[in-house]
C-alpha cells in the first residue's frame, strides 16, 4: 500500500537546515492498521505529510499503491490525495463557516460527484458517526469529541482506502478518545488502511503494529501482529 | 463545479466586511457612471462639427492710431495685400471672432412687424470671401456679390436687403425646408431675402442653447476698429501668422494689432468642458484605484484570516486552481451584488442629476459598459492574492495551530 524506501526531507530556513526525515524506509500494507510514536519534533508529521502526498520528500522513494508518486504535478497529487487519503488532524480543521453537511461535502465536490451522491454519501457517513441530526448545525456548536467524528466523517465520505490521522486524539479527553479510537478500529475493520500519530501508549498499543520514530528514522519495530512484516532499507 | 452555495453561505458568517465592499462598490458605479455620462456628452460637445476651417485661420483685430480713420478703405487695401501673400488662400473682414465666445445677436420674425414668436440667430457682418474664408459649404443658393455690399455707419440703422443662414437657421424659420429665397425680418417691415444657405456655422457660443443658428450680412460697418479672417494653406498658419505680423506692421506702424488663431479661441470656448473631463476623469480614475486597492487589501485579508483552512482544502483534494477559483467566485458574487446594488444607486442619482443639474440620462449601455468595467476591474484586483492562496502549501493543515 505505502513503501518509502531512503526517503529524506531537509527543510532550509535563512540559518539552519533541518533534517526532519533522513534515509526513512517503512512499509505498510493493505488493511494494516500502524501506529506511529516518538518524542516531538521527531519526523513524525513530517513522515505523515510526505506519505499524504501534502509535502513532497527531498529524496528518496515513495511508492503509493505501488505508483512513484515523486513527479507527479500538483494536479495529479491532488486527485491522489483526493481519490485515496483521508486526513485527519490534532486540531479537527473544520472549516468553521460551513455547517457539517457542507463541511463534508467539501472534498466531494472536489471529486466531482453529483449532488445526488454527495448527498448520499454525506448522509451515510454522518449516521456512521452518529450525528445525523447535527447536519446543519456549526463546528463551534459541538464538542471537540463531535467535531472529531465530524472530521472523520468527512474523511471518510470519499471512501479513501488510506486514512491518515495526526494525533486524533491529541485534543479529546480520554472518554472521548476512546470512542474516536473505536470509530478508527472499526474503519480498519472494513478494510482502510490507518497510520495513525500519537502520544497515548495505551492507543498506541491497540494497533497491529507500532512504529516508533527517533531523530527521523524508524527506531525500534515492534510485530504486534501477524499483519505487520518490517521492513528495513 | 463553483461551489456556490458553500461560498455563499461562508460570504453570509463574513457579510459586514462583504457589505462594505459591495456598498464602496455600488457607490463608485454610481458616480462613474453619472461622471462618465458627463464626460462623454462634454466630450461630444467638444468634438460636435463647427463647420469652420479651425484650424487654419488666423483672427486679426487692429485699433487704428487716429481715430476717424477710414476702416473700410485701410481694410480694402489690407485685405489685397494679405491675399497676395504666400500661403494665404483669402482672408475677409468681420465684425466678430467664430467660436470665440463673443458675438451678436438678433431677433428675426417670418412676418413683417411681428411681436411675438421671434426666433434668435448669431449675427456675423462680413463679405463674399467669408465662404472660401471659413471654409463654409454653401448647400443652397448663392453667395454675397461685390454688388451686395453696404458700408454703413453704426449710428445709423443698417437695413439688410440679403442674407445667407446656416441650414440650422433656415430649418428652424421655414421648417419645411424651402427657406431659399424667402423673407424674414428683424422686427419692422424691412425683408431681408434668404439667398444662400451653408450647411454649418457654429456661431459665437458653443455653449448657446441655439449654437449654429447664424445669420450673416454682406456689410461693411464702419466701427472704430478692424477685423479680419485670415484662411491658410494647411499646415502654413504659423509661419505665415509671423509673415502677416511683420507686413501689418510695416503697412502702419502705429496701430494697436492683435492676433490670435481660431484654435486658441476655440479651446478657451472650451475651457470649461476641458476642465470637466479633466476633473471627472481623475474622479473615475481615483475611485476605480480606491475600490481596486480596497478589493485587494479586503481579498488579501481574508485568503490571510483563512489560510488554515486553505491548507485544509488542499489536503483534502482542492488543487491550486480549485483555490484560486474559489476567491475569484467570491469576489464576483460580491462585486456582482454590489453592482446591481449600484446599478439601481445610479440610476436615482442621475434622475436627481436631469432633474436638479440638467445633466444629460443616464442610458442602460453607458450603465452596463461601466458596470462591466468595474467588474474586470474587481477581479483583476482579486486575481493577485487568488493565485497568491494557491501557494499556500497543504502542509498548512497539520503544521500550523
Ligand atoms: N516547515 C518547516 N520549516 C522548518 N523546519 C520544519 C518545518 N516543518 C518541520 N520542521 C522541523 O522538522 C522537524 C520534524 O518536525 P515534525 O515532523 O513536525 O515533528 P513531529 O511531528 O514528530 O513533532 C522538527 O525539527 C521541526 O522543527
Ligand atoms: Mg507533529
């Protein structure tokens, strides 16, 4: 599904060159469910933004769905972002001046679907997360545990067969956490391939496999199931 | 794919500052569109035929040292002597400037000892050579012979026997169009025949309500100065303007000449006009920067406020152009309310303009021209911080708070 292999991301300012990833090689298969851990400022987004096609790597090579996606124009890696990957972020990022139904129809009509099918799909995914009801209602009218589910409805709506998530539950408390967690599980169930950021061991721990990522590159491998197969350089 | 109901809704959470622009808008359409009415129609003005050789004729008015002089013989000889020389086509005596703002006028009947109902014309006494002189068509009838020429002394009442109108004139006394050869009067019981009709003359006052009704008389009073109308070859008026100085001069040394070219007199007629395009052209300009540079900082503004969630977008599937795009339709959907907005705004402001300045109407086509223009200009304005959103990278989404 995903396979970078010596991929390096240096990012340049006046003074200093940081070395956010250097010689990365991971791979991660159909259906896997991978968790992602590290100290701050380890590559972690980093990693996450280059395999979501929202950064492009400085070198290296990045092989989504078996496509070298490194030439593609922006037009290209929009569709790809758009057709294959869902995002879903710390800080929720609804847009705060649509209400849901119009939050998730965003990247819907960024693929193009008739109104009819956005409507179809917006629906579903709302009921999936359980707030059918709230369709019109604002982000700032929910809690941030809603607005997450939101966030992953919205993700979801295009049936992407790659979810990306950057600490999801970074900003809920653990009750709430838990219950994205469950809505992540379940997802991974019908088979969304999930990489997934974050803090929380015990989170961390639920998936098939943990990967941890130390000064930008992948430390420690860890099998936690049979689905995971490390893979170095 | 526009987007516009999301767009809209999203325009509906920001209105205020929406408003505001839509507002400035509306109010520079309704002033462009009253100001460029103006112009055009001062403009047309200015460009309106006058009939008249402007631009190579040359006005000569001298005062005599010794008074009791006999103008009508020092005019005979002066006139020889400028039609001789080079360059010069004819030149011919009249007691006023055309198009220079100052002239006479009279009040002319279609019946003999008729009170009322008396229509004006500008008055010129002048000669045969007038017509080559102005450059002046003769559409009908004939031109002054030697034979109709009268001296006479201002103190006395002078009795036109003949005279030639413009068409302007001869229409408005005989609106059937058979003026030639009828009678008019000046208010007793002398006629005057119509015998010749030229086709334009914009008379004294360009900005006289009845400008191009003219009358012209062949005669010759004997007023206490000269005046002559000097035509030239083209493209010779200068050079022979300074010939014509130095021989005047040469001729009689003492008397007082001025001279002045009838395009110098015509663009002071003009002043006023000229000074209204140029005023209400640097409004029109002024207030389209000012809206331009209103929608730029304001589309700027909010591409800044929303740059998170730009990132978003793009991180779910907004392509650059998917971006920019979306802040052009929103600065249409804007500047497109403002405009109506303006539309209707102009539209009340010029009835109030016809009404209380008489200014000319304000028509839907100078309406829609200038609406359009307002348009290109607002999106132009946007289009820079457009294509600047585009570059904001997706990374914004999971990099900044
Ligand atoms: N746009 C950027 N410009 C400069 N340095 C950056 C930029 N983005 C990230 N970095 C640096 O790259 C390193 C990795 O960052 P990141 O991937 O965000 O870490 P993590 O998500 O693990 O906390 C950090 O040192 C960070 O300061
Ligand atoms: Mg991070």
């Amino acid at each position: 599904m995903l396979k970078m292999h010596n991929v390096r991301k240096s990012y340049r300012t006046d003074t200093i060159e940081t070395h956010a990833l250097r010689d990365f090689s991971l791979e991660v298969n159909e259906g896997e469910f991978v968790s992602v851990t590290g100290p701050s400022g380890s590559g972690k987004t980093t990693f996450l933004n280059i395999a979501g096609l929202l950064e492009t790597p400085t070198g290296g090579q990045y092989l989504l769905d078996g496509q070298d996606v490194s030439d593609l124009n922006d037009r290209d890696r929009s569709r790809l972002r758009n057709e294959k990957i869902g995002f879903i972020f710390q800080g929720f990022n609804l847009i705060p001046d649509l209400d849901l139904f119009d939050n998730i129809d965003v990247p819907l009509r960024y693929r193009g679907f008739n109104a009819k099918e956005r409507k179809k799909r917006i629906e579903k995914v709302l009921e999936q997360v359980g707030l059918s009801a709230r369709a019109r209602h604002l982000p700032a009218q929910l809690s941030g545990g809603q607005q997450q589910r939101v966030a992953i409805a919205r993700a979801l709506a295009g049936e992407p067969r790659f979810l990306l998530a950057d600490e999801p539950t970074g900003n809920l408390d653990s009750l709430m956490a838990r219950q994205v967690m469950e809505l992540l599980e379940f997802i991974n169930e019908w088979g969304t391939t999930i990489v997934m950021v974050t803090h929380d061991p015990d989170l961390a721990r639920r998936a098939h496999r943990n990967i941890q990522i130390v000064d930008g590159q992948v430390a420690d491998l860890r099998l936690q199931s049979a689905l995971g197969e490390a893979v170095t350089a | 794919m526009l987007e516009l109901r999301p767009i809209l809704s999203a325009l509906w959470r920001n209105k205020i500052a929406a408003l505001l622009i839509a507002v400035q808008l509306a109010l520079t359409l309704a002033i462009v569109g009253n100001s460029s009415i103006i112009v055009g129609d001062r403009l047309d003005k200015i460009a309106r035929p006058t009939g008249i050789a402007v631009e190579d004729i040359i006005a000569v008015t001298y005062y005599p040292a010794e008074a009791g002089t006999d103008i009508v013989s020092m005019a005979r000889a002066d006139l020889d002597m400028l039609r001789a020389m080079p360059g010069v086509i004819d030149a011919v005596h009249s007691n006023h400037i055309p198009l220079s703002g100052s002239g006479s006028a009279s009040d002319f009947y279609r019946e003999p000892n008729q009170q009322i109902d008396d229509e004006v014309a500008n008055v010129y006494h002048t000669g045969p050579e007038f017509l080559q002189t102005l450059g002046l068509k003769l559409v009908e009838g004939r031109n002054f012979t030697p034979a109709d020429m009268e001296t006479w002394n201002p103190n006395d009442r002078y009795h036109p026997k003949v005279t030639i109108v413009t068409k302007q004139f001869a229409d408005i006394m005989f609106p059937e169009g058979n003026a030639l050869g009828k009678f008019i009067y000046g208010g007793g019981d002398n006629p005057i025949e119509i015998i010749g009709i030229v086709e334009r003359h914009l008379g004294a006052w360009t900005s006289w309500a009845k400008a191009g009704s003219v009358a012209f008389y062949p005669s010759f009073p004997k007023f206490t100065f000269g005046r002559y109308l000097i035509r030239t070859e083209p493209g010779k008026r200068d050079q022979v303007f300074k010939a014509i100085e130095e021989r005047l001069a040469q001729l009689e040394p003492n008397r007082v000449i001025d001279m002045q070219t009838l395009s110098e007199r015509l663009n002071k007629s003009y002043a006023r006009e000229n000074l209204m395009v140029k005023v209400l052209s640097a409004v029109i300009g002024m207030l389209t920067f000012i809206i331009a540079l209103g929608i730029v900082g304001l589309t700027f503004f909010w591409i800044n406020q929303r740059r998170k969630q730009i990132g978003v977008r793009r991180a779910l599937g907004a392509t650059r152009t998917n971006i920019s795009r979306y802040f052009l339709v929103e600065n249409c959907l804007i500047a497109g309310s403002g405009i109506a907005i303006g539309m209707a705004a102009a539209q009340i402001g010029n009835h109030f303009m016809v009404a209380n300045y008489s200014q000319p109407a304000l028509p839907l086509s100078v309406m829609l021209v200038c609406a359009l223009m307002l348009l290109c200009v607002s999106l132009v304005a946007a289009l820079v911080p457009a294509l600047r959103a585009a570059n904001i990278s997706p990374a914004t989404a999971t990099r900044s708070v």
